[in-house]
C-alpha cells in the first residue's frame, strides 16, 4: 500500500515531482539542442552489458525512488541492464550521478514484440536499491489518467539518442521541442493510418525534428497548467525510412491510458 501511495501522490502533480531543481531551456529551435544540464532530473540512461562494456540502448524516466518507466521494446530477458541516474555528459564522472542496477523488467502482458504497432510499449524496471532525490535526480510526474493533449501543444521529448538517420549519437543529452499531433490527424492514410490506435500519442512528423535510435524509453514531456512537467510519452517507434520523415511524427506509447497497469505493477511488485 505504500507504493501504491507514492504513484497516486507522483500522479497528482504533488510537490516533489516535475519541478527541476535547474529549469530547462524552452527555445524553439528546429532541430534539437544541448539540454541545461539536470534540468529533466528524471531522464535516465538504461544500459546493457556486453563483453564487459556497458552500452546505453535506450532512454527512461523515475518515476518513484525505486521504479523507471521505459519502453517493452527496449528490453531482452538476456540482457543484464543498469540504470545511470542525474548524468548529462557521457565522457564524464559528474557530480551526483548514481548507477544502479535493474532486478526487475516488467513488460506489459499485452506487448507483441512481433507488432510494434499494436501497442503496449511500456515497460517498468525495478532498481537494485531506492535511489535518494537530490537536484540532479528526480522524479517524474505523470498526467492524470485519460488525459489526451490537444492538437498543436508543444512538449519535449529527451535522450542521447543520434541526431539524425544514420548520424552520431551525442554524449550529452539533448532535447527537441515536438507538436502533437491528434489521432484524427496523425491516423489519416497519408500520415500512420492504421499503424497508431488511441493509446498512443504522436509528436513531430514536420521533417525537421523528431526522436530518433537510442531515444526509445525515453519522456516526452509536457508543461501542464501548474508549471509541472508531466511525461505524457515514451518513445516507441518512428519511420522506418529514418528518422526526421514527413508526416510521420514520433510515436509515443500514451502513459495516461496506463495509470492504473503502473500503481497495480508497483504494489504487487
């Protein structure tokens, strides 16, 4: 019942969640941009290991002191993941980065890894240990359930993952300012038609800026009325003609359709 208490609470947008510590830079550049460091506090890179190398495969975001929400694609029952907390730039030791270890994967019971498309991306990690919050990790806040963004509203989406099709991926975290686009939209023939349902949000397909390979798991996050950040998304998938297409937007699986898969995994887990 106390873990279930701390999703409501995180849920509601209470003091403690979505107000980093070091505001991030809200500029409305075209096409991406070094984030403030820690200012989303919350962003966490998941690694694996493979032949003694740890390797960031996705993003994901904390969202109690012992949970990170990611993406069920990201995640192999092979592997052996960690999770690296407050970092900004991968080629340095900084101040107050925490790395711990996932003992958990909980993917949702209705993911096909077969269908992307289908839905269900989401997936919970348990970490090793409860990390302590400081100003450089926090957690998230979510929406409240069955909350749907109106066509047009700016939000964020994070990661290291590359710049562009084909291109580098960056050491330090960046950010891009997407649009969302509503499912009457984003479902037409000519946009992803069929291939997106109603518990999925899209976000960019402009062709300038969008999510792109290693952002998967990671937040799109969006400022509600409060001044909260609220990661409305996790990144699931995009075009397969590369990243940046026109009329395909990056598609986020809906984390307010999954409120109550969330609070029920954690406390009985």
């Amino acid at each position: 019942m106390i873990l279930l208490a701390v999703v409501v609470l995180l849920v509601a947008g209470a003091s403690g969640c979505g107000v980093p510590t070091y505001r991030p830079s809200l500029s409305r550049v075209v096409n991406g941009e070094e984030v403030v460091p820690h200012s989303w506090p919350w962003q966490v890179s998941l690694q694996y290991i493979y032949n003694g190398y740890w390797y960031h495969t996705c993003g994901g975001s904390l969202i109690s002191p012992s949970w990170v929400l990611t993406a069920a694609h990201c995640i192999s029952s092979s592997n052996v993941y960690r999770v690296m907390l407050g970092k900004h730039n991968f080629q340095e030791a900084e101040s107050g980065q925490k790395t711990i270890s996932v003992v958990k994967l909980i993917n949702h019971s209705r993911w096909n890894p077969n269908r992307l498309s289908g839905g269900y991306d989401i997936s919970l990690l348990k970490l090793e240990q409860p990390v302590e919050f400081s100003d450089t990790i926090q957690p998230a806040c979510l929406p409240p359930a069955g909350s749907l963004l109106p066509h047009n509203f700016g939000c964020y989406v994070t990661g290291w993952g590359n710049l562009e099709t084909n291109g580098p991926a960056p050491n330090k975290l960046q950010q891009g300012l997407l649009l969302v686009v509503d499912h009457a939209t984003c479902s037409q023939s000519d946009w992803w038609g069929r291939s997106v349902s109603t518990n999925m949000v899209c976000a960019g397909g402009d062709g300038i800026i969008s999510s792109c390979y290693g952002d998967s798991g990671g937040p799109l996050n969006c400022l509600n009325d409060q001044g909260v950040w609220e990661v409305h998304g996790v990144v699931s998938f995009g075009s397969s003609l590369g990243c940046n297409y026109y009329k395909k937007p990056s598609v986020f699986t809906r984390v307010s359709d999954f409120n109550n898969w969330i609070s029920t995994t954690i406390a009985s887990n």
